[in-house]
C-alpha cells in the first residue's frame, strides 16, 4: 500500500472520528440542557410541560436553551455525513435517504432555536406557528430515518445489532408519537413528549457510538 493511499485513509478515519464525536455529543447536550434549565426554572414541572416551554419568548433562560437547540442541530447536521460516509454502498438511495432525513432533523432542531415558540407554547404568533412544524420536522424524519437503512445493517454483519436495535426505534418510536399526539394523557404531556423525542435521540447515540468505535479500531 502506498504512503498516499494510506494516508487518504487516515484521513477519512479522522474525519469520520469527528463526524461520529457530533452524534455523541448532540444526545448528550439535549439531555444535560432539558434537565439543568428544568431544575432551575421555577415552577417547572418535566412530566407537565413541553420542553420548548424551556425556551419560550418568556421563559427566564430562553437564550440558553435555544443556544443549546442551535448547537444540539448542528451537531446532528454534522453527523448526518458521518452516516453517510460510514454506511455508503455505492451510493445506495436508502442510505441517501436516510442520512437525508437525519439532516433534515438536525437542520429543524437548529432552527427551532431560532423560533421560540410562544408562552405556555400556545402558539398563535407566525414565529410561535412555525416553531411548531419545526418540532415536528425535528422529530418524524428521526423516528422515519432507520428505516432506510435496515437493509444495509441486515447484510453487513458487524451492524447486525444495530439491526434490531433500529426495528425497535421505529415501533416504538411511531407508536409513541402517536400516544403523544393524541393528547390522550394531557396531564402527561411533558413525559410524553421526552419519551417520543428520546427514542430517536437515543438510537443516533448508539449509532455515533457504533461509528465512533468501528473508526478507532481501524485507526
């Protein structure tokens, strides 16, 4: 093997290393961010409330918690190449897709933190209305994304974890948003919510993970 060809893979490991970091972090950051300004919010209750209440135009720590959805969004943005790259088989259009829609979600969890949405999150302002779809843009293309990628984890046999691992993310993950959506438990709604979102975030983590570890053993 020539010093250059060597060297090229080097690289590609670095840099996936890095993309992989992203999906790490991300998960991590949502997680730390909701929990902190939740504490420190007065009155705030994690089983009652949404979370973009958090981040609300009247919410005393709004900038923080937007500033994290910005940071939050781009690392996931980041890490939508990471699976590209790792995965990519000939440029299948499934993996296209997939990485797509992990992108999109970044991209929307990035914007949100630019439309906050109203107080109490009633939403009846342009801003306030936007931030709603954004939710849910950050949220479907995440639960929908795994989807597209199971045949490529079913034929390679180091992601075969990941596998069934992904099956489970997208029942769980459809059924419930669907709880969550249907407002059947207001009282709940908070719970809800973190739980249909957490799913998700929670397979880009093992996925970063899986990345983050297949790159280093090779490196």
């Amino acid at each position: 093997m020539s010093y250059s060809i060597l060297e090229e893979r080097l690289i590609k490991r670095s840099f996936q290393l890095g993309l992989a970091i992203c999906g790490i972090i991300g998960p991590i950051l949502f997680t730390i961010v909701l929990i902190i300004l939740g504490f420190f919010q007065p009155g705030y209750n994690h089983i009652t409330q949404y979370m973009s209440e958090l981040g609300a135009v009247n919410a005393p720590y709004a900038n923080i918690k937007n500033t994290g959805l910005f940071l939050i969004g781009t690392l996931i943005v980041f890490f939508s190449f990471g699976i590209y790259l790792e995965l990519n088989d000939k440029k299948a259009k499934s993996i296209i897709l997939g990485s797509s829609l992990v992108f999109v979600s970044g991209l929307s969890f990035l914007l949100i933190g630019f439309f906050p949405c109203d107080p109490d999150c009633i939403n009846f302002s342009t801003v306030g209305i936007i931030h709603g779809y954004l939710a849910n843009t950050a949220q479907l293309p995440l639960i929908i994304a795994p989807y597209f990628l199971l045949a490529n984890f079913k034929r390679n046999e180091k992601w075969h974890s990941i596998y069934y691992c992904s099956i489970v993310t997208i029942i769980l993950g459809i059924i419930s948003f669907a709880v969550y959506k249907s407002y059947i438990f207001e009282g709940y709604i908070g719970l809800l919510q973190r739980i249909s979102f957490g799913i998700p975030i929670v397979w880009v983590e093992i996925i970063a993970i899986k990345i983050f570890k297949s790159n280093l053993s090779e490196s």
